[in-house]
C-alpha cells in the first residue's frame, strides 16, 4: 500500500471520528461537514487500493 493512500485513510477515520464528537457536543454542522469530508477521504483511499490491486501493485495472497 502506497503511504498516500495510507495517510487519505487515517485522515478519513480521523475526520469521521472527530465529526461524529462534534456532532454529539452540539456543533451538528460542523460535525456533519466533518463525517462527510471523512468519507469523502475514505472513498478516496478505497479507489486508490482497487486500483493498485488491479494494476497488480499489491500482492496481498502471497
């Protein structure tokens, strides 16, 4: 797995998880910016390793 990809991961579940606290203190708008820009991230990280696993970038069976 590239590190790119690995970092648009993290900032996924990051953004998702801080959103998702946001959202549960009171600041709901924010927080739902926040869980969507996460998934948003997430999506983007998920493409990326289809297609590295496509390209045959990532052999995962051994």
């Amino acid at each position: 797995m590239n590190a790119l990809t690995l970092l648009i991961a993290i900032l996924g579940l990051t953004g998702f998880a801080g959103g998702a606290v946001l959202s549960a203190v009171g600041q709901k708008e924010m927080g739902v910016v926040l869980m969507g820009l996460g998934l948003v991230f997430q999506v983007i990280s998920l493409v990326r390793i289809r297609r590295a696993k496509n390209k045959g970038g990532s052999n995962a069976r051994g």
